[in-house]
C-alpha cells in the first residue's frame, strides 16, 4: 500500500480523520439538550446511548450524520487521487480513508479523544465500499437487534458475519477487499469488548423498539 503515501493521499487521511472526529452525538446533545451525552446512559457518545438518553428526534440525526461521515469520506476524498475506481489502488486508498474517518469517531480531536465506537460510521464506510455486503449485514444486524432488543448484539453479530458474507456469499476475490472485511469486523469487536463482557455477564441494557423522546 505504499501509493497510499502518496501527497494527496495524505491529505485525504487528515481530511476523512477531521471529518470523522465531528462529535455529532456530543454536539447536538449539548447545543440542543443542553447535556453532554457522555454523561448519561452508557456514556458513550454514539447515536445508541443517544437514542436512549435523549431518543428519536436526536437519535436520528446523530445516525444519519455518523454514517454520512464515513460514506461521504470514502466516495468523495479518495478522488483527490488520479486511481481507477475499482482497481486494489482506489480501494486501499479508500481503505485507509475511511478507517481514518472511524479512528476520527472513536478519537475526536475536537473532544479531548474521547468519542463513540464506530459502528454507524464504519457502516457508512461499508455502504461506500462493499454495499451489497453491507445490505446483507445491515439486515443481519435489524434481526439480531429485533429479537434480542441488544444493539451491540446486533453489531457485534454483523460484524462476526461481515466477512464470511463477502467472501462466500458475494464472492470477492479481491485481496483489499478481503482484508477491508476482516479488518472491520475486528474493529467492531474490538470497540465492543465492554459490551460483550457486560452481555455474558447479562449486565447489558436493551434498548426497546418503541424508543420515546426523553427530552
């Protein structure tokens, strides 16, 4: 991967890392709520602890946004390089775009490093990338976190299938794109350690279908 040191390259990492660093869930709870959703619920500053601790008419626009943030990095910055679309160059590049845009959510610079984990943000990252594997782990994801009533399940269990859905049920044959699975599904995981902890500990809080505004 070493076009990805390339000048314009570069600037496209510290770009999609600012742009992934806009702490949506932080600012709208304290411009619009007049709280900081890091000190409630599960204290994470992600659109789930949103949904709980304000509800939908924050919720929502904290998802949109957090997708967005990895959708938009990866289709729009990896233009600044001259890279077929398609081909394992565009697609490393487009790689490390977007993980740069997910440390940014999960290490914002504006917030003193402390923000969300990722998933909605690595979601958007998907869409760009891989979308048929992300539709599929997208409604793997709805099923889980129906029947359970656990969003991190939901995630977790996504992210366990992300890559046996690209490789066997969509055929990838790509390398990049392989590894771009893999790599995901670890850091989904990874992010969730707690979570997976206090859900073998049946510690972890569900969060029900009928979300209501609380605020």
């Amino acid at each position: 991967m070493k076009e990805v040191f390339e000048f314009n390259n570069i600037l496209a990492i510290i770009l999609a890392y600012l742009i992934g660093s806009i702490p949506s869930a932080i600012w709208v709870s304290k411009w619009f709520f007049g709280i900081d959703v890091r000190d409630y619920g599960s204290k994470n500053a992600g659109a789930t602890n949103t949904f709980r601790v304000i509800g939908k008419k924050a919720g929502f626009p904290v998802l949109f946004f957090d997708i967005l943030k990895g959708w938009a990095s990866v289709t729009f910055l990896s233009m600044l390089s001259s890279y077929e679309l398609g081909s394992n160059q565009h697609i490393n590049l487009q790689l490390a775009v977007g993980l740069a845009a997910v440390f940014g959510h999960v290490y914002p610079i504006y917030e003193r490093f402390k923000g969300g984990k990722g998933v909605a943000t690595l979601l958007g990252i998907v869409l760009a990338i891989n979308f048929p594997a992300a539709g599929v782990s997208f409604i793997l994801f709805l099923l889980t976190y129906i029947i359970s009533q656990y969003v991190s399940l939901g995630a977790i269990t996504a992210a366990f299938f992300f890559p046996f859905i690209t490789v066997y049920v969509f055929k990838a044959t790509s390398p990049t794109l392989i590894y771009f699975s893999v790599v995901i599904s670890f850091l989904v995981i990874f992010t969730h350690r707690k979570n997976i902890e206090r859900l073998l500990k049946k510690k972890e809080n569900k969060m029900p279908l009928n979300i209501r505004n609380k605020r």
